[in-house]
C-alpha cells in the first residue's frame, strides 16, 4: 500500500483527503458517519470577525452536474468559533485548517491574531469573498489586492502556522494571483473556489437564488479546477496545492494530485453521499497502489513529467504504463 502521508508547508498530514470549507461547518455533522481524524484534515466554514445571517433565500439551486449556492458566509463568528468548535476539532483528534474571510484587509488580520495562540494545523485565507475595499470586488481577482491580504495575515499568524491562500477561477491568469500570494508569503495555495454563476426559475422566470448570483460546485467544474491546479503547479512548482472542485471518486482525486495538488478536499459530495470523503480516501490509497505509485509525494505533478520519465518510473515500479 502506498504511503499516504502528505505536507501542506509545514503541516504534515497523514493523508490527502481534507473536507472543503463551507460544505460540513467545523465536522460535526460528518462526525456521525466517521472519524473526523481519519482525514487529512477538516477545513472549517469559513470564520469571520462576527455573526453574520448571510444572503436572502433561497440560497441553494441544483445545476446538471452541480449546484449553485449563494449561503453569504453565514456563521456565528470568532468568538463562537473558539468557544465551541476549536476546542470540539481537538477533543476528536481533529487536525484544524481554520478558513477566515473578511471584508477588508484589517478584518483579516484581526482573525489571524485572535487565532494566534490557539492549537490549530493551518489558516486557509478565504480572499476569494467580496473585497469591500474595492468596491464589491473579489481580492483573487488583483494580484496587488490579494498579495496585500496574505502579507498582511502572514505577519500577523504565528510563524509555526502555514497559510494557504484560496484562489478563485475567475480571473484572466490564474498564474499571476498564484505568483503575488507566494511572493507575499503565502505557505501554500488552496483552489479552486467556485465559480460565479446563474440559474432561471421557468416558473417565477427571475433569478432562482435570493442572492442573483452563486457559486457552482460540483463535478461541472472539475476540468476548470484541474486546469487551474495544472496552471499553479507550472507558475509556483515550489508551493504545495490543496485542490479541490468536483471530486466524487478516487479517481477524481488522483486526477488533481498528477496535475500538481499535494492533497485535496471533498466538498458538494458530502450532500448526497456524507461517507464520501472517508470513502475517496480509501479509493485513491487503491488507485496509487494500481499504478504502482510507492507514496503520495511520487504521484503529486507527475502527468507534468516526460513520456521519457514516466516510462522509465513504471519499469522500475514493475506498473503497467
């Protein structure tokens, strides 16, 4: 069996499989069908500085392949987040990736130091959210916006702490955003987030979210997030990748990691199938084994590899090619 362990910076993990923010809270609802610690690690709903009731409903809309949702960063807030599921992540054994996301540049880091003597694993930076400095923009989308988040963050977290910076796909080069947030510090880079999209209800024949807009999710958009995570991988080789976007099966997993992820996390299949993340895992422990893959760390950018160097990789593995 391959060897599963995996590091996001210095985050080491026992395995690749994570939840995705927004799609299990902070676990609890996942912890009823398996143990929250078999995963690599639980990304929580993205935290932000207070309570917040998020966008009118509806919220949610089914897609072919997918869904659209436009949820609003809903949540209790920091205080309630440290109060009562910081401290539910470690009584299970949890490893902790902290998603934060704010309005501006302050609000962020005032979370990373309200978390900076806490027991957590990483900070995933949500600046894929509406950048109130600029208008409603997104802070992913400006390479000057979204190097100045992750700076500024960096300086505030503890140094022990890695930060990942979430990407959207939504943007000319993803490439650029990729090169600002690792020049800015970043530890490594989470993407995809969803994608802006749109659906009409035939019957009310207006938008069918509250919102007007959502993100999609789902297996729709895995082929944009595989080329993204290719992109990055190519831009900063050096930066490990959390990726994520459509992954239903093992399979799907694998794809990512030859594209260049080092681990990934399963989210829109946790609604239909709440096993799917332990599932996946198991799953892609089989499909490296298959292909003779000896670890995780041989099969992370390996479709990035000559023809030459892979043949000459699965004659020493004694694998099919």
């Amino acid at each position: 069996m391959a060897d599963l362990n995996t590091r996001l910076g210095s985050f080491a993990l026992p395995n690749p499989v994570l939840t995705a923010s927004g799609c299990a809270a902070a676990g609890r609802e996942l912890s009823q069908f398996f143990d929250v610690a078999d995963l690599g690690g639980i990304v929580t709903k993205s935290i932000m500085l207070r309570a917040r009731s998020g966008r009118p409903t509806p919220r949610m809309a089914e897609t072919p392949s997918g869904m659209l949702n436009s949820i609003g960063l809903q949540g209790p807030g920091i205080d309630s987040f440290l109060a009562n599921d910081l401290p539910w992540l470690r009584d299970h054994g949890a490893r902790a990736v902290v998603s934060i996301a704010g309005g501006h540049t302050d609000e962020f880091v005032a979370l990373a130091k309200r978390l900076y003597n806490h027991k957590l694993d990483a900070i995933e930076v949500n600046i894929s959210c509406p950048n109130v400095e600029s208008r409603g923009q997104v802070f992913a989308c400006d390479p000057i916006a979204a190097g100045r988040v992750i700076s500024a963050v960096r300086r505030a977290a503890h140094p022990n702490v890695p930060i990942l910076a979430k990407l959207s796909p939504d943007v000319t080069d993803i490439g650029v955003i990729a090169r600002a947030v690792a020049d800015a510090g970043a530890d490594g880079i989470s993407l995809i987030n969803t994608l802006l999209g749109l659906a009409i209800d035939l019957d009310t024949m207006r938008p069918a979210l509250g919102g007007v807009t959502g993100g999609l999710s789902g297996p729709a958009i895995r082929p944009v997030a595989l080329r993204c995570v290719w992109q990055v991988h190519q831009a900063v080789p050096h930066l490990p990748l959390l990726g994520m976007g459509g992954i239903l099966t093992g399979r799907d997993a694998l794809q990512f990691i030859l594209a260049g992820a080092s681990a990934v996390s399963v989210g829109t299949a946790v609604f239909h199938d709440p096993t799917a993340p332990i599932r996946i895992l198991a799953e892609l422990n089989h499909e490296l084994d298959q292909r003779g893959f000896s670890s995780v760390g041989e099969a992370v950018g390996f479709a990035h590899h000559s023809a030459e160097e892979q043949a000459a990789f699965f004659a020493r593995a004694g694998a099919p090619v």
